[in-house]
C-alpha cells in the first residue's frame, strides 16, 4: 500500500465520524493497538523534542524500508503517532521524504488539538522525516 493509499485509508475512517469525541476515542484505540514498544527504546536518544508529553520513537531500516515503533505517556498522543506509524512504516525513505501528508489537515487534527498536542504532532512528523533523512543518505 502507498502513502497516499493509506492516508485515503484514514480520512475514509475518520469519515465515519461526525463528533470528535468519537474520533478521539479512535486515536485512542489506535494507541492501544500500537505494537508494545521494548523498555530498551524507551530512552533520551528516542524521545521526541518538542512533545508535551512523553513520546518514544525507534526507527529501524528492514530490507530498505523504514519501520517504526513507539510509545507515550498521553493517550491521545499515543493514538497520533500511532496513526503516522499507520501511514508511514514500511516505505522507503525517499517515499516518506517526499510524503504529502495531507491527511492531517483533512481530517481536521491539527484545529482539533491544543496548540501543545499541535506543536507535538509537528515535533513527531519532523523526528520521522529526519530518520528518513538519515537513512537516505545511508543507502
């Protein structure tokens, strides 16, 4: 699956929804099927700058493709970066460099966040675009 085959994906889920109690709910239960995230990663070296709470994020390349894994204190912020593990792990870096993610702004994230949570979801995209980064050089 893409990128944008999975960002069509969750705009399609989050559609579903007309209230943003029920989306929270959503991210919430995302983050509660976020693959468990080894105690070894959750350390300084994983932890994003710029988030509110606390987030651990582990970027491994696998047969040329990025995988994540993370973790968080806040439940909702659990369920945000659960969903850009969803649209993002798997791809190439170069795929995810030249990502569009335009599927935050269309189903509403980032006006439905505190200014915090807003800062802490921009912190998280910008710590995978640099393992992204990274690992394109690398290959």
């Amino acid at each position: 699956m893409t990128i944008n085959e999975a960002q069509k994906e969750v705009v399609e889920e989050f559609e579903d929804f007309t209230d943003w109690m029920d989306k929270y709910q959503m991210l919430i239960d995302l983050g509660n099927e976020l693959d468990v995230l080894n105690d070894k990663y959750k350390n300084d070296s994983n932890l994003i700058d710029g988030c509110q709470s606390r987030v651990w994020l582990q970027c491994d390349l696998v047969d040329g493709k990025l995988q994540f894994t993370a973790d968080s204190d806040a439940l909702i912020v659990k369920g945000i970066i659960a969903l850009l593990i969803q649209v993002l792990s798997g791809h190439t870096p170069n795929e995810i460099l030249d990502a569009d993610l335009y599927f935050i702004d269309k189903i509403g994230l980032k006006e439905h966040l505190s200014p915090t949570r807003s800062n802490g979801l921009l912190a998280m995209v910008k710590q995978i675009k640099a393992y992204a980064l990274a690992y394109s050089v690398k290959a």
